[in-house]
C-alpha cells in the first residue's frame, strides 16, 4: 500500500495524526511537522478534501546520500517519473537543503529538473516545460546533512490556501493552524465561540465549518493530484458528493467577532460569505476596551498583535492590558484561549495560564495559552 505524507506546522502532528485516523486510514509514524500514513490513492484524495490541519500532502518517493552534482543527478534517474505525467505536460521543482555540500538551492533544483527532462526525452523524444504557477507535477527534494528525501506532490497550492481568504489583515493566521489551535482547546463544536481581536476572521469561519461539517477541501477547484496520471476522476466526485451531503446548513447557536478596524471585519465578512458561513458568524466594530460578550456562556479564542516590528510594542501593550481587563470584568465564568508569539507581551495579561502549548506561526515561536475566568 502507498505510503503518503501530510505535512502540518510544528507543534500541530498530534492532532493531526488523530485527524487522519479519524477518517479511518492508519497512521505510520509521527514526527514534529507531519504524519505519515497508508493508503490507497483514493485515501489521498480523503485527505486532501477533508484535512483541516495539513499543509500538503505528499508522497515519498526516493531517499538517498549525495555529495555532488553527479550523485544528485543519477540518483533521481533511477526513479521512473514518466509514470506520473505526459511528456507534453509541465513541471516544478521546489529545492531546499542546508548542511550539505551542496548549498545553492537554485542549483539543486535544475539538476533534479535535468535528470527528470533527461529521462523523459530518452524514452519519447520530447520533454516536459517548467510552470512555476500552475504544473502538471511538482517534485520536492529536500536535502540536510547530504541526506536527500524526494517526493511528489499531491495538493498543489498549500491546503490552507481554503478559497474563502481573498483578503486578510496584517500578519494573518493561517487556516491550518487555526484549525489545529480550536483542536487543541477540546472546544465541543456545540457551544458559541467569541474573539474579540478577529480581524480577518480566520477563527470564526474554521471553527464555523467544523461545526458545519464543511470539508475545507470542498471550496476548491484544483489539486494536484488532479493532474496525474492515474487520477479516478469518479472516486473524487464520489468523496465530494458525500461531503457536501454531510454538511449541515444551519446551527443552534452563533458565533461572534469583533475588530476596531472596519476594513478587516469588511474582510472578515466578505470571508465568511464565500465560506459559506456568514449567516452564522455576527461581527461588530469596536475596539478590545469596550469588548463585552453577547452571549453568557461559550469560549473565547483570540490571536493578538505579537509587535513584530520596531516601534510597535507600545501600543501594542495597550491592547494586551485592554484584554486583561475584559477578561477579568467581562468574561467571569469563560474559558479563554490566547496565541501569542509575545512572551513579554503576554505578561502584561497578570493573570496566570493553566494550559500551554507551543506552536510555530510561520517562523514564530507561538505560546497558546488557556485562561480560567473564575
């Protein structure tokens, strides 16, 4: 049976490996930024519609020690990637490595590419182009310590790349993450959900369409694995069709969001709408320090500035004490759960966390904490 990768941020592979297997496909191994796990292509397929916390999904194809261009190049012919698309379509290489004798990722990628093109024109006398945007076949070779892993890609665009964000504010959570995040909460899907600093409203619409029962891969056209040879075509029209047949259309309660920036909570509902959410999602104008919940009971889950740039923190600080306050006048009774890649900043909170879980946000070091408003 093939064995197959989904690749998730760092801090998120517990939850994800309970994902997969919650859709009934085994896992094989766990590692800080992903899970592998066995299955048949239409697996694959289930994966990538439903997954809610994977970035992509690939397939490892070949693993091997090189130490230069000849050793690079040899290796990838061994493997026969005529099996995977037409000689008439296109490909792309996406190369890192570090710690190895070959530095420049530039480089690796065109001799991955040559020997594939090579290979192609040896056995039909024409060769794939390249398409940097759309191609037929993305490759990746990763390489560390000169140790090389190889594999195809299966998604195309990232996986949190939903459909429903044409728009976002500064430095936006990534839906993936989001979604890891309300996981890790235990929120029940069954009870309102409220943030205060939504901005975009990434929160909102994930935790909307969990509750929903959207499948976040249903929003979108194109995979990668659509472009493959092999692709069954009926199996994936089968998979969607009862997705969409699961999904519930309205919901007992709502959930609430909140920004002092109009143009984001414009953002935030314009989001909502091509979610397909929007008529369960209330957002309002206005600012933290007035911030006071409409509804008695329910969680809190907020991601606020982490003053990443100079000059920032000030003002920043303000909205953490604000925060503080609301918390502590507004909120006795709630849960509340607050990401943040400030550790300075959080102190300003003066109040004392019962649940950390550590995750990065992008190349941030990120702290989701738990708060008990008694």
């Amino acid at each position: 049976m093939p064995e197959f990768l989904a690749i998730c941020p760092k801090g998120c592979s517990e939850a994800l490996e309970l994902e997969i297997q919650a859709l009934g496909i085994p896992s094989t191994q766990k590692m800080a930024t992903g899970v592998f796990f066995e299955t048949n292509w239409e697996g694959c397929y289930k994966v990538n519609l439903h997954s809610r916390l994977a970035s992509r999904v690939v397939k490892p194809i070949l693993d091997f020690p090189a130490y230069n261009a000849d050793d690079i190049y040899n290796n990838i012919r061994k493997h026969d990637f005529t099996k995977y698309i037409d000689a008439n379509q296109t490909l792309k290489i996406d190369a890192t490595v570090k710690e190895s004798a070959i530095l420049d990722q530039r480089f690796l990628a065109m001799k991955v590419k040559d020997a594939i093109v090579d290979q192609f024109r040896d056995k039909f006398g024409i060769r794939p182009d390249v398409d940097n945007d759309r191609p037929a076949l993305r490759v990746h070779i990763q390489g560390k310590k000169n140790e090389y892993h190889v594999s195809i890609d299966t998604s195309g665009d990232a996986l949190f790349m939903r459909g429903y964000r044409l728009e976002a504010g500064e430095a936006p959570l990534k839906e993936n993450l989001a979604a890891a995040l309300l996981k890790v909460t235990g929120w029940d899907m069954q009870s309102p959900l409220v943030d205060p600093l939504c901005g975009s409203g990434t929160f909102l619409i994930e935790a909307a369409m969990m509750a929903m029962n959207i499948a976040p891969g249903s929003l979108r056209k194109r995979f990668g694995f659509m472009t493959l040879k092999g692709f069954e075509q009926d199996k994936w029209d089968a998979l969607v069709d009862e997705a969409i047949s699961a999904e519930k259309t309205e919901l007992p309660f709502l959930f609430y969001g909140s920004d002092e920036d109009r143009r984001v909570i414009r953002m935030a509902k314009d989001n909502a709408r091509r979610a397909g959410v929007d008529h369960v999602i209330e957002f309002s104008v206005g600012p933290i320090a007035t911030f006071a919940p409409v509804v008695t009971t329910g969680m809190l889950v907020t991601n606020p500035p982490y003053a990443v740039r100079m000059g920032d923190e000030d003002n920043v600080r303000d909205v953490y004490r604000d925060l503080s306050f609301a918390l502590k006048q507004k909120c006795k009774g709630w849960n509340a759960w607050i990401l943040s890649g400030n550790k300075d900043l959080i102190m300003d909170l003066k109040l004392k966390a019962t649940r950390r879980h550590f995750v990065y946000n992008g190349p941030i070091e990120c702290r989701f904490l738990k708060y008990e408003m008694f």
